[in-house]
C-alpha cells in the first residue's frame, strides 16, 4: 500500500520545474548506508536504482557522498543538475570536474524548498526504505550462518562460504565453478570459474574434475598468504555431491596440509527430490537429513542451486562458443545445421574424427 500511494505521488515523481537531473538521496542505519539516485528526464522519472557503498564507520555522510558521486561519474555523462540530500564534500570542484568533462556546465545543488524539496524527500524515503529491507536480509542471513554454525558445530559463525560444482555434457567442455556468500549475501564478483585442464581425466570424472578445481583454487591461497597477500580462506565449503564427492575434497585439503576449513556434502536425496537433501560431514557416519521445512535447509538449498547456476551458465556460455567456432567449419560440405548434430551426436569434433563411416552416414 505504502508502495502504491508513492506512485501515486504524480507531483514528486514527475515534477514539472525539473526538466533534466539526477536526484541522489543518501540513508544511513545499522552501520549502512543506501544512496537512491533517480534519473529525471524530460520531467519524467526514468526509474531509480539503490546502491550500497562500502565505508569506513567513522566516514561521514558528506564524505562518503563526495566520494559516491566521484564514482558514479567516472564512466558516464553527468545530466546539468544533480540534487543531493547532503552538501557533499567538496562538491563545487566535483561540479567543476564533472563540467570539464561534460563540455557543459554541471550544477550539485541541495534543495531546501519547493517541488525540488519534495522530490528529495521522496528519494529519501525510497533510501530509507531499502536499506531497512538489506538490514532485514543481513540479519535474516546472519541467523542462517549461525544456525549453519551450530548445525555444523563450526567455532564462529562463518563469514565466507564457497560452494563448488561441476558442469559438462557428456565429458566435453568441462568446467567447475564457485560461489561465495556471507553475511550480505551472494558476493557475486567473488565467484570463479575453472576451465578443466586435465586431459587424462575420463569424460565427466565428477571427482576428477572436483580434485582439480580443489587443488587449483587451496594452492593458490596458500600462494597468497605465504607471499603476504590478502587472500579470502573459506570458514566452509559446500561440495555438491556425497560421501564421494566429501571424501575426494578431504584427501585434496590433507594433501594441502590444510586442516581448520569445514567440509559438507550436499546430495540430493531419493528420486532427487528437493526437500530430501541429506548433509554429509566428516566423521560422521550417518548423513544429516533436515525437515522439508527446516529454513536450514532451504537456505543450503539455495546455496546448492545458486552454484548449480552458475555452473551451468558458464557451461551453457562455454558450449555456444565451441559450436561457433569448431573444427568442422573447415570440413567442405559440413554446414551450421551438419555441425550441430554431429556434435550433439559424438559430443566433441575429436570424437568426430574417430567415427566409422556408418555411424557418420547414421547422422
């Protein structure tokens, strides 16, 4: 309802004094901040994007502003106005800097009155509004890794977890990925892909592939920390799979002499349904099933599914572009259409060149 009556506000979202200008608001609560910018165009509202910048707790609203702005410029044009909600620090050379490159002058102004007022506030609103919901996710988050904490009898609740899986069609373009999440959620720009570069490894040698993407990734943290560099070391890693796929990760984390990293398997249960996921741990003999209804679960769930996606995206990205570019194009006679299904059929152009005639004229 509230949501509705704000659009309703047709004089603050559409403001006619106000032909061209980004609206900042800036919110702080919770030792977070949100900045709403609202991009008004011709005198209409062109939509409206939250961000949340990372900051030091002793920066003030003015300054983390200052610096907001000094980003969000740097790779596109500033419109003639931007309103902000505080007098950021410095604005009147960030105005002067975002002018020079503009070719036209740029104004950082304040509004205390009037339509323009009335705009800021409601950009303010929108701030407030979505900064409660990121603190009600944060804390619904922290009280599934507390719950992990306690599920897994982990030291502390973990800060980093990474879920790794795998993804090939039938053992060709073979790939495994990673996933991050935390206390603010899935940390996107975290995540990593692993192109399988083993060739002695069988097509779709799950556990081959897995001790690969386990070594490659715990060697080069090791890297990292002995040269002094920061490096990101998990507090838990979810492998997809059972006791086979925890086993493989346990001996590759030995071999590394890597021992204060937790390790679960996460398997499908029977028939594969979601909802019967048995959780397997080291030690442990008997795998732990939750209830269907468990928010444990489903936030395991959601961990295991968030991987299985970008796995099989990365895959997917993978697979289009072999078949664009393949071997076969320099076969005469062998169009786009030819190409697929051979592909499809043998899986790779190698298996292609060891057909026998029939299974080729087959085809």
């Amino acid at each position: 309802i509230r949501a509705l009556s704000h659009v309703q506000e047709t004089e603050s979202i559409n403001p006619d004094s106000i032909p061209e200008a980004d609206v900042v608001a800036l919110a702080r609560d919770g030792g977070q901040i949100c900045i709403q910018v609202f991009f008004i165009r011709a005198g209409q509202n062109w939509g409206n994007r939250a961000y949340f910048p990372r900051h030091d707790k002793d920066e003030t609203d003015e300054a983390v502003l200052a610096a907001f702005l000094g980003q969000f410029y740097d790779n596109k044009p500033a419109p003639r106005l931007i309103l902000t909600s505080h007098e950021a620090d410095d604005a009147a050379l960030i105005a002067e800097a975002l002018s020079m490159r503009s070719d036209r002058v740029v104004r950082i102004s304040r509004p205390h009155r009037g339509e323009r007022r009335a705009v800021m506030n409601h950009a303010i609103d929108n701030a407030r509004e979505a900064l409660a919901r990121r603190l009600a996710e944060s804390a619904t988050h922290i009280a599934m890794l507390e719950g992990l904490a306690d599920l897994f009898e982990l030291p502390a609740m973990p800060q980093r977890i990474e879920v790794y899986d795998n993804s090939h069609t039938g053992g060709t373009d073979q790939i495994g990925a990673m996933i991050v999440a935390g206390p603010d959620g899935f940390e996107k720009r975290a995540y990593r892909t692993f192109n399988i570069k083993d060739k002695t490894l069988s097509p779709g040698d799950d556990f081959g592939m897995m001790r690969e993407v386990l070594t490659r990734r715990f060697t080069r943290l090791m890297k990292s920390e002995e040269a002094g560099d920061a490096a990101d070391r998990p507090d838990l890693v979810l492998i997809d799979g059972g006791q086979g796929q925890l086993n493989e990760a346990l001996r590759v984390l030995a071999d590394l002499g890597i021992e204060d990293v937790a390790l679960v398997g996460v398997a499908k249960g029977e028939d594969r349904n979601a909802g019967r996921e048995r959780l397997f741990l080291p030690n442990n003999p008997q795998p732990i099933s939750l209830a269907p209804r468990d928010p444990l679960l489903h936030y395991v769930q959601r961990l295991r599914d968030e991987a299985h996606r970008f796995a099989i995206g990365t895959h997917r990205t993978r697979r289009k572009k072999d078949l664009a570019q393949n071997p076969l194009d320099e076969v005469p006679g062998i169009g786009a259409k030819r190409k697929k299904a051979l592909l499809m059929h043998f899986g790779s152009a190698k298996a292609v060149t060891r057909a026998g005639l029939a299974d080729l004229e087959q085809v």
